[in-house]
C-alpha cells in the first residue's frame, strides 16, 4: 500500500519548519529523515530503522553528542511517541547551545487521535512501530509549554500550519 497522503503531509511540515532552523541541526525522530535532506547541515537520529535516518540509537535520552553541540532541535510529528520524553528534553537542553532553539509540531489530542484512526490502514508508521506504551495522541498547547517549561526552556512563539491544525512551537533555554 502506497502512501501518498503521508509523504505529502511530511513535505507540509518540513515547508513550514525550514523557515525556522538555523545553523546546525539534529533532527530528533527523524524518521525518513526528509528535514535534514532539505536542509542539508545536520544529522537525523531515530529509534526505529526508517530508510534515510542518519543515525540509529536506542534510547534518545542517551545521544552520543558533546554538549552545546546543536543550534536547532527539531522533534515533527514525533515528541507524542517518546515515552521518556521528559528525559528527552533534559537531554536536549545540555546537547542545545545556550542560544539554540528547538522546534516541535504537535496536534492537539482529539485531532490526534482521529487523524490516526482515519489514517491507519495507509500509514507506515502505524504499521510498522505502531503505538507503544507511553505514548500519547498529541498534546495541549498548554500541556506542551508546561512540559518545556518543566524542562529548562521557555516559550518563544508558536505558528499554526496544514488548516490550522498543526501547530509549530519554538522553544530557547530558559536563562537561570
């Protein structure tokens, strides 16, 4: 089964996120790895062993980076599906240069959860990773910050993408 859809929805959201990114880049569940390819200077990283991924690792809470390595974080369509994600963004702010950002999109929940279901007999990713425990069908704006915030960063902006639905959010350090 092809999925068209899919690959035209992950074009959308490498369109609405390039315009962000600066400098060097670590694409964390990267999955086909198509930001990195656009953008060129930096590296994809994943848990799962999608074609094109750079670099595979266990645990995304252990990467194998000098800290303050990375201008831009980027987690698309994927922070929801990190079961340790606290220790994910506690990973992030000491690989983050003190000046760098990270960049996410999310769905809110109900979206999420309908999206996958309509999606599910075309989507690769439900097929070949499926759900596993501890994660979740998107999140709040609110709930989003909250949980940055909980981790070191503050909030710096958000832009709504694919008919408002989807929403990008660009995090900094959050100074001591």
């Amino acid at each position: 089964m092809h999925d068209q859809l899919g690959r035209v929805l992950a074009e959308m959201r490498v369109k609405a996120v390039l315009p962000f990114v600066r400098g060097y880049l670590l694409d964390l569940g990267c999955g086909s790895n198509q930001l990195v390819e656009r953008y060129v200077h930096g590296i994809g990283i994943d848990v799962h062993p999608w074609s094109g991924v750079d670099l595979l690792v266990r645990d995304s809470a252990k990467l194998p980076f000098e800290s303050q390595s990375f201008d831009t974080i980027t987690v698309l369509a994927a922070l929801n599906h990190i079961p340790n994600r606290e220790d994910v963004l506690d990973e992030c702010r000491r690989i983050l240069r003190p000046d760098g950002q990270v960049l996410i999109t999310m769905l809110r929940p109900m979206i999420s959860r309908l999206w996958h279901w309509l999606r599910a007999p075309w989507d690769v990713d439900q097929r070949e990773r499926g759900m596993k425990v501890g994660e979740v069908y998107g999140f709040t704006p609110a709930a989003v910050i909250q949980l940055f915030h909980d981790h070191g960063f503050r909030f710096s902006s958000q832009r709504r993408f694919m008919l408002g639905f989807n929403r990008i959010y660009v995090f900094r350090v959050r100074e001591p």
